[in-house]
C-alpha cells in the first residue's frame, strides 16, 4: 500500500503526507478507529471482561489482518521525510483478502478472549456481517475512515479517499466501494462530493446494552468518465466468508481457551 509520499488540497494544510503506519502507532489509530463505528466495535467486541477499544489496540499492534496495521493508510502533520502527530486513518482491500483477513481475526480473537466469550464476538459478528457485508471479489473497498475532531473540514479525509481511489484505479479493480453508517449524514455527504453513490441500506434491529447499531448505506464510486456502468455486480465473496465464519465458529466451540 502506500509509503510516505506528499498530499495536497486547496483546503488542507500543506504540510501534510501520508504514510504507512506501525504497531508502534496501535494506540492512536484505535482511538480514531473507535470513531469509526461507535456503537458496532462495542456490540461485537465487547466481552469477557475486555473492551472493544483494548481489543482494536491488541489488534493494530498486528500487521496482518483487517484490523491489522498493514492495509491501513494515516495521515500526518509535516512532510514525509519528517511526519508528526497522525490526524486521519484508513483502510483498504479488496474481496481477494477477505479469508486470510478472517483468519487472521479468528487466531486473534481466540488468543485475546477467554472462552467461551470468544464464541460471542464470533457470533455477534456474524450479525454485524449481514449488515455490513464483505466486498465482491473484483472490489477495491474503503474502510475504517476517520479523522481527528479538531482537523475536520480541512479537507483531509477527502484527500485520503481520492488517494485510495487512484490507488483502486491503478490496480485495475473493476468498483470500489465503502459503506456509511445511516446516522452519519456528515460522513455521507463527503462521500458523494467525492462520487460515491448510494447502492442499498440494510437495517438494522441489533441492540445490546442498550445501544443501537445502526442501518448501513453500502456506496460505489461512480467515475464522471465512466458514468453508471460501474454499477454491475461481480463475483461475490459474501457464501465464502459465510461458510469460513461458520466453520471459525465450530472450530472455536471445540477449541480450548488461548491464553491472553
């Protein structure tokens, strides 16, 4: 994915790059990572005495993996040869990684959990799934966007997706997409700026501690050049990853507990 390399904006402060990140940066990027879904990280990871935030934490300080540092992007203050402090996060993949993505979640979700509350976050997030469903296999998806509070309206994190954008082009994906959150009318707005155009919204009934997750918008960019006929389907990876979860979760009702 991307090294240090310069970004600009007409509205972003110029000293800015994007870089590559390292376990060594897990504790900021949870706390950005938490504001990405505040109320899907607590649902499903939420257990046996552990947190959802310590959990995002244990996982960051991993390469591999969705929640792995290694297909993340960050954002700086100052230039590459010399970053400061990060002020946005995220992440992309595409369908092609989603199995090694799950077992890379499977391992660190038994060696983190005791069980049985591992079997839980297995199931819950098979819930979540549903809602939020793995991209197609020929998809270059967007994830876990988000930006420090005090840098909003800069225009950063429309700089970071237009970069993943160009980096989906480059490797020839034939769509790439991202989901929002129904209740994030903001984030949604700058995602159509950019191009992106709503495809569906799968609700949601999930609660638990008395917190709603949300209904999410699932969006597909649409290049002016190309217009609507990027909105074909292609090769799905959404039974694969269905079958591989269901047989994590078999596989972890056999399993004795990890220590932590």
């Amino acid at each position: 994915f991307f090294r240090s390399s310069w970004i600009s904006s007409p509205t972003m402060a110029p000293t800015m790059s994007l870089r590559t990140p390292t376990a060594s940066d897990a504790k900021v990027l949870a706390e950005l990572e938490m504001m990405c879904a505040p109320e899907v990280y607590p649902y499903i990871f939420d257990a046996g005495g552990r947190t959802a935030v310590e959990f995002i934490l244990y996982a960051l300080q991993h390469q591999h993996g969705e929640m792995g540092y290694g297909c993340h992007t960050c954002v700086v203050e100052g230039p590459a040869d010399a970053p400061g402090a990060i002020v946005a996060n995220g992440a992309e993949f595409s369908g092609r990684d989603i199995l090694k993505f799950m077992l890379t979640h499977f391992v660190h979700i038994l060696r983190f959990y005791p069980f049985p509350a591992s079997l839980g976050v297995f199931f819950r997030g098979l819930q979540v799934e549903r809602i939020i469903q793995p991209p197609d296999w020929d998809t270059h998806y967007i994830s876990h966007l988000a930006t420090d509070p005090s840098r909003r309206g800069q225009g950063i994190g429309e700089t970071l997706i237009r970069a993943f954008i160009s980096r989906g082009k480059a490797l020839g994906r034939r769509k790439i997409e991202l989901d929002v959150a129904e209740t994030n009318p903001r984030a949604e707005a700058l995602y159509r700026r950019v191009g992106f155009v709503r495809l569906h919204l799968r609700k949601s009934t999930l609660c638990r501690n008395g917190v709603k997750v949300p209904g999410y918008y699932r969006m597909r960019f649409v290049d002016p050049q190309e217009g609507q006929q990027g909105l074909g389907n292609g090769v799905s990876a959404k039974s694969v990853a269905g079958v591989f979860l269901w047989f994590v979760v078999c596989t972890a009702a056999l399993a004795r507990p990890v220590a932590g």
